[in-house]
C-alpha cells in the first residue's frame, strides 16, 4: 500500500532505506497514526528523515503520493474502513465548547448523537460542496479542502483560499533548507555554527552552579560563584568583492554578512573589487582616499585568523594574473600575487562563491582564482557554506 510513497522518496533524493520503511510500516501496524492525516503527516516523516535539509524533498514527495485525498467520498470510507466509536467521541469532543457539550447531555447524550453522525455518514452518498452538514468541500466543516473552518485540515489544496487553515503539507515551511537552495540569514547561521571554539571571556556575569554548590557546602551558607559567559572565540576575517558583477547578488550577501556579525564576536572585514590588490577598504564610500595598504592588513591581523573572500570571481583573465591589469587603476603587482600573499599568511582560507557551481566552468577566471585557492572555493548555498566551515575548521 505504501510502497509508491517509498518509491516516491527515493525519486526525489530522500535518502530513505529499507529498514526506515520497515520501521514506518511497523509503526503504522501498531496503530500509531490511525485515521488521523496529521499524525500519518509527522509519523511518517520523523522516521523517514534524518537531516532537515530533506524536509522539503520530503513534503513534496509526500504531497505527490496522497493529493486526490479529497475527492475520497464517505462512502467509499465507510466501505474501507470500521470507524471506532471511542475515537469517533474524541474527535467530536475536540471541536465543542462547554455549552454545546452541555446542549448534547440534555438532548439525550453522546449516544444520540452518535446515532445521528452514523445516520448522516449512511445518507451522503456522493461527494459534496459548500454547506457545514455534509463532509466534503468549500464548506465550514473541519474536514475537507477549501473550506472556512479555522482548523481544518487541508489536503491537495494548492493554496490557500481564505488563508484560514492549519494544517497545510504543500506550504513547505523548510524549503529554504535545502542544501541546494541559496542561502538566507537563518540558514547561514546554522552553517556557520559549526565554525565554534568555543572559550570563557569577559566579566564574571555567568552563574557557576557546580562552584556555588561546592563552595556553599564547604563554608554552611549560601556562596554564589559566577563565571565569565562562554563565548565563540573564533577569528574571522571577510574580504567583500564590491560593484560591477557582483551588485547581481547583493541580497545575498548582505544576508551572509548579518549573519556573520551576529555568530562572530570577533569579526573584521574589508572591501575589494573583481580581485585582491594592494589596497583595501571599510567604507565603499571612501574608496578611493580612504583605503587601506593590504600589507597593513597582513600586519594586523595574525595567522589564527579564518580568512573568508566573497566574490564571483569573474573578470579579466588579465586582472588575476598580469602587472597592470585590474580596470580601475595601475596595479604594480598582478592580483595574483596578492592572493598568493593573502593564502600563506592565513593558512586557514576559503573563497565563497554565488555564482552557482553548475556556470563555473563557463568563466574562465573562476577556474583560475579556485586554482590559485588550491580548489577551497565552495558555492554559497547551505551545503557549500557547510563544506567551507569544515575546511575552516580542519
């Protein structure tokens, strides 16, 4: 019976196996998920999923295997399935109030009105539309799809009508996890969570339980220890490639230095265009008198830096490797030779990529900055950003 949505997983890149199918059929032969579209929902894809960056591959999956559910009519329900009474009680019960509880104990009790929904479930025949009686479509029933129930569950609906319903499995709440989409704010800085070392800094504002029990029970009265707040203590240094090609992805990049500013504690930065010369800068506004020498930037900032260059790294061929080749001034020394400098004096490197990686081999000065970088060049999306991090942190 659920063999397709297996299949269904596998053809969308859920790396699901076996035994992850045979755990969901054995949980769904204990009863864990019965008659109930939300707990098969979860069930399925807690046991299904390992990594939350096939969540959204699984929704779509998902969506792909049970849309049509709608249009399922009571009939053929009551044919396939023996609805139990208890669970039946439940689900009345979750949608009353303490009045209309009270109306149904003077009108003769659940038992009456059990009758009446089985009588009704035996009347509707066919498929149905609009109204708040019949289980169907449109209407204010909590079951069905396209109807006004603030907590119905809609299932097959394309979209939202009336922007009303909860339950919604084509939303794809976690599509921006995907490792192959580009990044947002959130999703970097999951990536960059693994670049932590992790250090204790700064004033003694932190409550030490362990050192306040000790010291409490040694002395017979209440000696509060605190501690300084644990913090990242790692280094980070971004090299931003500003203007020309790159104002295609300044969303993006934006997005990944707000990021950047709120994990790091200690993170510098400085500006450059198409590539690395002998002059950098803070403020794009005063690029051209208020630039700072590259090689005090060397000077500054020592070897336990993690240097990270953003860029597209598409340009002049000519603007990497040759004496007087950059497009705004006269370079003495080639672009090349700087990058060179810039990878010995911080071992620890990465060049970060938005240009997906699919069009790198189109340009050709791409290829020759990834060679330079001795192929530490990864594509700004999660799975890319997640690689550099390791490279960063090796």
């Amino acid at each position: 019976m659920f063999l397709p949505f297996f299949q269904a997983l596998r053809s969308h890149n859920v790396p699901v196996s076996l035994r992850e199918y045979l755990a969901f059929l054995e949980a769904m032969s204990t009863g864990l998920a019965q008659y109930d579209i939300e707990e098969f929902y979860f069930l399925a894809r807690a046991i299904m999923v390992k990594d939350e960056r096939n969540i959204d591959r699984f929704d779509q999956a998902f969506s792909k295997s049970f849309q049509g559910l709608e249009s399922i009519s009571s009939e053929q329900v009551i044919d396939a399935i023996d609805l139990p009474e208890d669970w039946l009680r439940k689900e009345i019960e979750k949608h009353l109030s303490a009045e209309e509880r009270a109306e149904i104990d003077a009108s003769g009790g659940f038992d009456a009105l059990m009758e009446t929904l089985k009588k009704r479930l035996e009347e509707q025949k066919n498929r149905h539309q609009g109204g708040s009686k019949w289980i169907g479509t449109g209407g204010t029933s909590p079951f069905g799809a396209y109807g006004y129930n603030p907590e119905g569950i809609r299932i097959g609906q394309d979209q939202s009508r009336h922007r009303k319903a909860v339950k919604v499995w084509d939303k794809r709440d976690f599509k921006n996890l995907d490792d192959t989409a580009q990044l947002g704010t959130r999703n970097i800085k999951i990536a960059m969570k693994r670049l932590r070392s992790w250090a204790r800094d700064g004033a003694h504002d932190e409550l030490d339980l362990d050192s306040t029990i000790r010291a409490t029970a040694e002395n017979g009265y209440l000696d509060v220890k605190t501690r300084p707040e644990r913090r990242n203590a790692v280094k980070v240094l971004m090299f931003f490639d500003v203007g020309g090609s790159m104002d295609d992805h300044i969303k993006v990049v934006e997005e990944l230095f707000s990021a950047a500013r709120s994990e790091f504690k200690h993170l510098e930065y400085y500006y450059f265009h198409n590539c690395l010369y002998e002059g950098v800068w803070r403020d794009n506004i005063r690029r051209w008198n208020g630039q700072t020498p590259t090689q005090d930037v060397f000077n500054t900032y020592g070897k336990d830096y993690k240097v990270i260059f953003v860029g597209d790294a598409s340009m002049s061929p000519y603007e990497i490797a040759m004496r007087g080749g950059a497009n705004e001034h006269y370079n003495d020394e080639s672009g090349e030779v700087w990058l060179s400098r810039a990878r010995a004096h911080w071992p620890d490197h990465l060049w970060l990529n938005p240009v997906p990686q699919e069009h790198w081999r189109y340009t050709h000065s791409i290829g020759m900055i990834n060679e330079i970088f001795d192929n530490r060049m990864v594509p700004m999306t999660l799975d890319g950003l997640t690689k550099g991090m390791k490279l960063l942190g090796s």
